[in-house]
C-alpha cells in the first residue's frame, strides 16, 4: 500500500484522523532579518536561538513577534532559557534536550512551572534516548530529531515509539522530514494511532542561497547563481516559497490564514531620519526638489534620501537594493497642489 493511500482504514473517521495527524499547526523558519520577514509573509513562524535575535536594531523602527525560541543546545543552561521565555513570551519553546530519565524529569518541571506563567506558550523538550521520551508525559511536545544534532530520534527509537505522541520535527530537509511523518502517521496493519505532528522546522536554506542556490521538491536549484539581480534575500523567499508548495501538496502546511504578520511592528522612515541633506544618487539638495526628500529604508540597514522619484528608482535599481518591509519602507512626499 502507498504511503498515502487510505484505502486500508475502516471508515471516513480514520481516514479524518490520519490527515488531521499530518497536518501541522505551524512551520517555523528561525533566522534574523529581512530574511525572517519573508517567512513571516509567507506565513512561517519565526524565531530564533535563545542566545541570538533578529538583529533588527540596525532598522529604526521594527519589531517581529518572537514565534519560536530555541535553547542553546552547545551550552545548555535551563536557568537562562526560562529568562528569555519570560522575556519573548514565544508561541512555541524547544525547551532543551534530556540525555536520561533525570534530565527529563528536570524538563518537565520546568515546562509546568512554565505552564502556569506562560499558559499560551507551547514547549518541547527533545529526547536523546528511549528512556527519556517515555519519561515526558503525552501532553507534552516531544521533538524529534532530524537534523543537525549529535544524536538523532532514529539512532535510539522506533517510530512505534512515538505513534500516539504530540510531536515537533526538528530539522531535516522537507524530503526527509516527510518521510518521518509518513512512518509516524500512515496507517498500519496493527492500527496503531498516528502521532499528531503539532510542527517542524528547518533553516538549511540560507546556506544554499549564499550561493546562488534555492531548494526545489526537485532539489537544489543553482539557476540564480549568475544572475545578478538575484540577491541571497531573493533567492532564500524563492526557497521558501517553494517549501510552502511543498508542505501545502503533501496536506502538512497549516490550514488557514496566520496570524504572525498581523503581529510586526514598523514605522516607516520620514525625512527627519535624514543624516544629510545631500541626494545619494546625483548629491543635488533633497530639500530643493519640487515635493521635498524621498526617503528609502533598505534591508542593509541604509537608510537613504532622494531629492526625486527618479533617482530613488535609479539608485534602488543599479545597487539590486530591496527595501526592508517593501514599499511601507518608502517615504513619498506629497504632491503639491
């Protein structure tokens, strides 16, 4: 039987719970800006790793809402980690990784305590061994390890062991990280209940674009690589967008609209935010033109003014620069009556 052929369950109620089992509440990308606000527009759910940010200090007025905080998981420090829980307040918290039952247990008082301050925050603690993820009650998240990690779910269990659980997919290839979902939830001749995939993660994506290189469901695409006007930002949302299909064919993407975009705060750049008075295109006066300055925010964290509309275009267009939020990134001043 296929590994998405149905035929084998009952009735249209098993056939229901299956697909519910697949499909995920959310896909979350963690990396800084501008790259996190395309995920975020496309409807991924950003974050990042409790040690970082999105850097977005060096814009004047941006902030993105925290999705998903990773621990650090080189040095791990659970004290720490629930500070800036406290401080982000994340939708989802990958709380850290239990080497045995001892450090399972430790995780999971922590995640009740947790509970009761931070009550809309989801948490996952990531096993690394069998004894570990039957320590962690079935309400609690458990995160399956796909990716870069230095033990992962496979090497320990079975996928038995982890049917009937609420389950996060860390890391892996969308390839690879469906191929755990389909051991997790298809069904099996034992009927087996599926694991509920609540959600997964990966980041490889940056690292193909600094080189020219976007994902397919085909694989690698390293059309962009001479093309000038295709920029790592340009070639990471291409990436996404493409995992976006991916994850929407295979029933896994989120059903409905997100809420993260509705979530960012920014305020765009006016002429006060000016350093010069000078036109970084032709260095005529901005102040001399007919309208007054126009004034661009770019994802370098430039913020540059024109003394017209023209050399705004012209500038933006020989330098491939891309603004940081679009065209809410752009000052136009008012027409003269």
């Amino acid at each position: 039987m296929s590994i998405h052929d149905f035929s084998g369950a009952t009735n249209d109620s098993a056939i229901d719970a299956y697909t519910d089992a697949r499909q995920a509440e959310y896909v979350a990308f963690l990396h800084r800006v501008p790259f996190a606000i395309d995920a975020l527009n496309l409807g991924f759910l950003t974050g990042f790793r409790e040690d970082c940010s999105y850097q977005q200090q060096q814009f004047l007025n941006l902030k993105l809402p925290v999705g998903m905080l990773d621990n650090d998981f080189r040095n791990p420090n659970l004290d720490r980690y629930t500070e800036r829980v406290l401080e982000h307040g994340p939708d989802v918290g990958i709380i850290g990784d239990a080497y045995d039952r001892a450090e399972a247990r430790t995780y999971v008082r922590a995640v009740r305590d947790l509970q009761k301050r931070v009550p809309e925050t989801e948490f996952v603690i990531v096993p690394k061994c069998k004894a570990a993820l039957e320590e962690i009650p079935d309400d609690i998240v458990v995160g399956y390890s796909r990716g870069y990690a230095d033990i992962l779910a496979h090497d320990f269990s079975d996928p038995v062991d982890w049917r009937g659980r609420r389950v996060h997919i860390l890391g892996g290839s969308p390839p690879k990280q469906l191929t755990v979902i389909d051991q997790l939830t298809q069904p099996t001749l034992t009927g087996d209940p599926p694991a509920d995939i609540v959600g997964l993660d990966w980041n490889g994506l940056h690292r193909g674009a600094q080189f020219g290189e976007f994902w397919t469901d085909n694989g690698w695409d390293d059309s962009g690589r001479d093309a000038d006007h295709m920029t790592v930002r340009a070639t990471v949302r291409h990436g996404l967008g493409h995992v976006r299909s991916f994850w929407e064919n295979q029933g896994v993407w989120p059903e409905g609209p997100t809420e993260y975009t509705g979530r960012t705060q920014y305020q765009p750049p006016t002429p006060a935010d000016l350093h010069s008075s000078t036109c970084v295109e032709c260095e005529d006066d901005v102040w001399r033109g007919s309208r007054g300055p126009f004034v661009a925010e770019y994802d370098t964290g430039d913020v540059c003014g024109y003394c017209c509309y023209g050399c705004y275009f012209a500038h933006r267009t020989r330098n491939h620069l891309e603004e940081v939020m679009g065209e809410a990134s752009v000052y136009f001043p008012p027409t003269s009556s």
